[in-house]
C-alpha cells in the first residue's frame, strides 16, 4: 500500500460492509444498512460509523488512501427492478426484433415452459427503430446508410423522451463505419442522451448478443453515470488525491468514467470479487479449490474456483438478458436473511424468493414486518441472541419472530413453533445446496474435492449445514467474512477486456499473421490505458483467449494460450489446446476436424500493492471466552440443547471448540453444528473441521455424483 489507508465498500441488498485497511494496524469490518432510494447516503452513514468507531474521520481516511473502491449493486438493482433509463434502439432494418426472437427459444431451464412468460423488453417496439443499410458477412457493403432514416429515428426519439440510446447493425463489427456514422448523427441530433455502440463496446460476432448486450448497456448508462458523479464528487469534497475505483463483474477495477461509459461491466460486481478475497484468505492452507457461499439480507451468490481460477462466463442469460461481455460466473438465489416464509397452493412449506429486505426488514427487526423471514427463525431456533446484530446496533425482538412464524406457519400447518422454525432452516438450506450443486456437480465438479468458504453477514448460521450436506469435511471462515466482498475489491487488480472478431479457419501464414497483429493491437491499447492509469510495464500482465469451434459447429468454447508470437507452426499449439479445452467440457475431441476462430481477446491488467493478512493473537483458552449459554434447536423433532456461546472478540489464534457451539462476531454469528470442530488460525480465519467419523454423505450430493 502507497499511504495509510485503503478502503473498501460493498453495497448490497439489505446491507453495505465498508473494509478499512490501516497501515500499521491491519484489516477491519463496518457494517450499515443500505439505503435503495439513494446507494449514497449509505456510504455516508458507514463513513460515520467508521469515524464513531475508530475517531478518524472520513477526511482523513479518504484523502489519505491510496484506493477508495466501490463495488455497487445500483444497475443490478435497476435491472430487476426494470426502473432504468427509456432506451431506443437504431437497428438494421428487418432486425428490429432481434431481441425479442432471440436464438428461437427460451433460456435453458424453461425452453419447452409455454407457461414460461417472455421476457419483458428493455426498449419497446415502437422505440426500435429500422435504418436502410446493410453490410455481408464478409464485410462489404450492400446497402449504404440511409442517413435520413437516422435522423428520423432521432426525431421521434426526441419526441418520445428518450434518455439512452442503442446502435447495433448486422455484421457492424466487420464494416463499422455505418454504426460509426449513425453515432455522428445521433449525438448532433441528441447530443444530451447517452450513447452506446455495439460494435465499440462488444466487438464480436453474434447479431442477437451484440444487440442485446448494447441495450442492456444503454439502458444502465444514465444510471451508472449518475451514480459515479455523485460518489466521485462526494469523495472529492473529502479531499480523496485519487480517483475512486469502481467494482467490475469481470473480477478488476475501472475508473469511473468506464463504468459510466461500459455500465454492463458494473452489473454483478459485489459478488465478483469473492473468488478474489477467497484465495487471498486460503492462502496459509494452499487451496486453490473453493466454493465461496455469500448470503446476505436478499440473496445467496456462489461462485467456485477451480485451480485457483474464477469460472468467467461470456455469452451467458442474466437475469432474463443476454450479455456478451465476460463476467466472472455467480449463481444467484433469492435466499436471504429477509427471504420470507409462506405456504404454497399443495399446503408445503417454501422460502423465498420474495424478501422482506431491509426495509421494512424480518418480524424480529420491529421495523413493521410482518412476514416470517430466515433470520426469525435463527433467532427462534436459538441461533441469534436478542441482544441484535452488528455488534446490538440492531436489536431483534424473539417475541415478534415467533409470532410471525406461528400464525403464517406453524398454526397453519398445525405443527409445534420450533418445528415450522427449523423447517424454514431446512427448507432454505435445501435450496442452497441445489444452488451448489448447480455450479459444482452440474459442471463436472465433486464439491468433496474443495474446501466452503463462508461469506456475507447470514452465512454463518448455516454454513456447517450446507457443507455437512454437500459432504464438504472442510469450511474456512474469516473474521472479516461478512464483508469478505469488499474485502475482495481492496485486493483486486485493475483490469480491461479487449475483444475483436477474427472469422477464419485456423490455416496458414496468413491467418497466423492476422491474428498475431489483433493481438498485438489490443494489448497496445491496454498497455496505453494502464499507463493512463499510473501502471509501468513492470505492474503490467496479459492473457490471451481465443472462441473456437470444430468447422459447422453452431457455439464455441473460450481457449486461453501462452503469451507468443503467432506463426504458421504455432497454430498447431493452439489447435492442441483447443482440442484439450473440447475434451474437458464435452469428453471428446477431433483432432482430425478442421478449427476455426470466431473472436479474439486480450485482458490486460495493472496489478496493485496488496495489503497485510488479518492476524489475531495468540488465544489463552476457548473457555474463557463464553459469553453465555443458551438453548437452541439442532434437530427436526425440535429439541433443545443448551448450547455454549462465545464472544469472537475474546478468542485468540490456537483457541479451539467443539461442536454444538455459536461464534458471535461483532458482524456476524457462526453456528458450529455437533460433530464439527473449529480452530481459529493467526490469520483471523475459522477453521472448521468434520469430526474424524466420515460424516453422512448427503442425498443430494450421492444422486448428483451417481
């Protein structure tokens, strides 16, 4: 770290976890509620915390970091919310339902639903607008631009209101100049609205991606760029020396004005920085194999990491969209804090997705809620202390948890207040656990072989319940892991994708040569961009991809290769690892088909100074830090044990406990279920073990692996 501080901010759903690095003193976690009507004021109020807390104030801190980073959830939450810019669309006449057509079918999962709705369109039908050109697959021009189709389309955009504004022509991004001259044209019209260009912002083959991806942009951009120049402003007014850096789904930094300019990139941010956080804090043990489960106050993310590699997606449907751009890979579920309780039309017992967020928050809150949450039933369950959470900045109230859960659940239900409780902890946790599976065993993966990593602020209440049900013997649980989000952000790199088409049948000089010279062209751009951004040569690393496919396949596969100067006899190396990359996601390969490339691409990155691991001193005894003892429920039949509570704060590196036991941290409460161990290590992260006897092999986890 250049100076004294480096500070971190996660916005999420329910809460925001600010990280404050301090050199010379080391890593430490605030928590605050989020504010939706303005992400803002909840970066206002952690910063008064912080100042409250630590007595440094927000000037200090600010003008005397090195990073201040912003991971944010405002254009995913305007995305779901459907609450984003009006967005018309300037397309190739004949094309202006690309999006609505789609591939033909529906997302995978619902593609033979009928009931299955379409999805709801970002740019209506009347905001498309159809433009006289055309340019062939081979990049030639058949129909020159119609330039007064363009102007009329702005016309009418003008008249209709419109804030945001797409351009996506066919086969734009072999021949760019017609989308190039329609921006002209739009910005002398309309030089208020912002703009995205397809072929600028996604250039790479595929119309329907393309398009879809350049809406979903324009529709964030207004958003985004707001947001930014609120929190650039308001960290400039503290006296912040450097600019603030945004979070990105593709796992690294960018300035604000990319952010504003390349919105798409900031949709998933928060929990893309989770694989990121997970190595750093896996590092003692030397995992490289982890799946990190964040559930917070609206939702449940997971990502894995497979040989100390993010899954990164490109070409994927996200939330109903399709999106081009690489995005490290996060399943999202609607299982939370907030998630409420409720009985479905055959009379069983469901959670979520529905949330009651933080606003008006669980029954327990006393803030107004009256619907049974996840969190009420961990207080009923014994799992959470009244005396609140966040260190008891906010209370919970046991006698309004177990009225919600007893007259929406267990009355109807006719069973006992403590049954329809741990049934809601069954039934949640059984929903995250098919959410793990999805992106360990339906891809491939035995989660026995990884280590759990816990992360966001409910996660510890369940977390030796998924492992115990996944068959994981091994969970990794840091003292920072309610923020290990923006924990994530303040270790992470800055980081740019570069793409370009590259259609051709990998043969011969020529083609070696003309990919040699993309390549080259996109890392100029990014070396130029990072020494923009104050990085040297020597802070500076390239990696290289490539979309390939067996000639007459419809889809490809994204092959990485070593950094070298692109020959006639190289292209047999990269056809090998193409051939390898094939075998590992289908289990075969035709070394004998002949390859083509689709699309290229390069990510550069600026690699920044990390700071020092969280230490904890040495422990003088486990016991000496029960804080309590209290009964809690550990079985269906609804049963009590009185159950040891420790204070976090009190334990020390080397202290050790047995299960059944509860951490409580000043963010977050860690249940370790019977027949778990937990050993806290020096660097702050609970080690938590299944005991020697093999534990029971989850149902799930055996049928999936069957």
């Amino acid at each position: 770290m250049g100076t004294q501080y480096r500070l971190g901010i996660d916005a999420g759903g329910t809460f925001t976890d600010f990280i404050l690095s301090e050199e010379g003193v080391g890593v430490r976690i605030f928590k605050t509620l989020s504010t939706p009507s303005d992400p803002t004021k909840a970066i206002e109020n952690g910063l008064a915390l912080i100042t409250e807390e630590t007595g440094i104030s927000a000037e200090e801190i600010v003008s005397n970091s090195d990073l201040c980073i912003n991971g944010t959830t405002v254009g995913l939450n305007a995305l779901i919310t459907h609450t984003g810019a009006k967005t018309g669309l300037i397309a190739t006449r004949g094309h202006e339902d690309s999006i609505e057509i789609r591939l033909g079918h529906k997302e995978d999962g619902f593609r033979y639903d009928p009931h299955y709705p379409p999805a709801t369109m970002l740019v209506p039908r009347h905001l498309r607008r159809g433009i006289d050109e055309r340019v062939l697959s081979n990049g030639s021009v058949r129909t020159p631009l119609n330039e007064e189709d363009v102007r009329a389309a702005c016309r009418y955009f003008l008249k209709e209101g419109v804030q945001s504004v797409a351009i996506s022509f066919v086969w734009s991004v072999l021949h760019p100049g017609h989308e190039r001259r329609a921006a002209e044209i739009v910005r002398e019209m309309m030089p208020e609205v912002k703009l995205t260009v397809g072929s600028d912002l996604y250039p790479q083959v595929r119309e329907y991606t393309r398009t879809s991806t350049a809406i979903v942009n324009a529709y964030l951009a207004p958003i985004l760029e707001r947001y930014v120049s609120a929190v650039d402003a308001y960290f400039r007014e503290l006296g912040s020396r450097h600019p603030v850096r945004y979070f990105q789904s593709n796992g690294g930094l960018a300035l604000g004005k990319m952010v504003a300019e390349q919105s798409v990139y900031a949709i998933n941010s928060g929990p893309a920085s989770a694989p990121q956080a997970a190595l750093y804090v896996a590092e003692p043990w030397g995992e490289k194999n982890i799946i990190t489960v964040d559930m917070g106050g609206t939702s449940f993310d997971i990502t894995l990491t497979r040989d100390g590699q993010a899954n990164v997606s490109k070409n994927i449907d996200f939330l109903r969209y399709r999106i081009g751009i690489p995005m490290v890979q996060v399943e999202t579920l609607g299982a939370g804090g907030g998630s409420i309780g409720w009985i479905d039309s055959m009379g069983l017992m469901q959670m979520g997705p529905q949330s009651a967020g933080s606003e008006p928050g669980p029954a327990c809150y006393g803030r107004g809620g009256e619907n049974p949450t996840t969190t009420d039933a961990n207080v009923v369950l014994g799992y959470l202390s009244p005396a609140g959470l966040v260190g008891g900045r906010l209370p919970l109230d046991r006698t309004k948890a177990e009225a919600a859960i007893a007259s929406k659940l267990a009355e109807p239900l006719g069973i006992e207040l403590r049954k329809a409780a741990y049934g809601m902890f069954t039934v949640v946790n059984n929903n995250m656990v098919n959410a793990i599976r999805r992106v360990s065993v339906e891809r491939g993966y035995d989660p026995r072989d990884f280590v759990l990593m816990g992360a966001g602020g409910a996660t510890g209440s369940h977390i030796t319940a998924l492992a115990r049900e996944m068959g994981i013997r091994k969970v990794l649980f840091s003292k920072l892991a309610s923020g290990l989000c923006a924990y994530g952000q303040i270790l992470s790199d800055v980081k740019y994708n570069y793409m370009a088409p590259a259609t051709v049948r990998l043969e011969g000089a020529e083609v070696a040569a003309r990919l040699d010279r993309l390549f080259n062209e996109l890392e100029d751009r990014g070396r130029a961009d990072l020494s923009e951004d104050g990085f040297g040569e020597e802070r500076t690393s390239i990696r290289r991809h490539l979309d390939m496919r067996y000639v007459g396949q419809v889809h490809e596969c994204t092959v990485e290769i070593d950094i070298f100067e692109v020959t006639e006899d190289s292209l047999e190396a990269i056809k090998a690892a193409f051939h390898e990359r094939h075998r590992q996601l289908y289990t075969y390969a035709e070394p004998n088909s002949a390859v083509e490339v689709v699309n290229v691409e390069s990510v550069v990155t600026g690699h920044v100074d990390k700071p020092a691991q969280m230490s904890s001193p040495a422990g003088i005894g486990a016991a000496s830090a029960i804080r309590e003892r209290r009964d809690m429920v550990f079985a269906a039949d609804g049963g009590t044990t009185l159950t040891p509570v420790y204070d976090g704060a009190k334990l020390g590196a080397g202290d050790e406990l047995t299960g059944p036991a509860v951490i409580e941290e000043i963010t977050t409460t860690i249940v370790i279920e019977p027949g778990w161990t937990a050993h806290l290590h020096d660097s702050g992260v609970y080690v938590i073990t299944a005991d020697a006897a093999p534990a029971p092999k989850s149902a799930v986890a055996e049928a999936a692996m069957a």
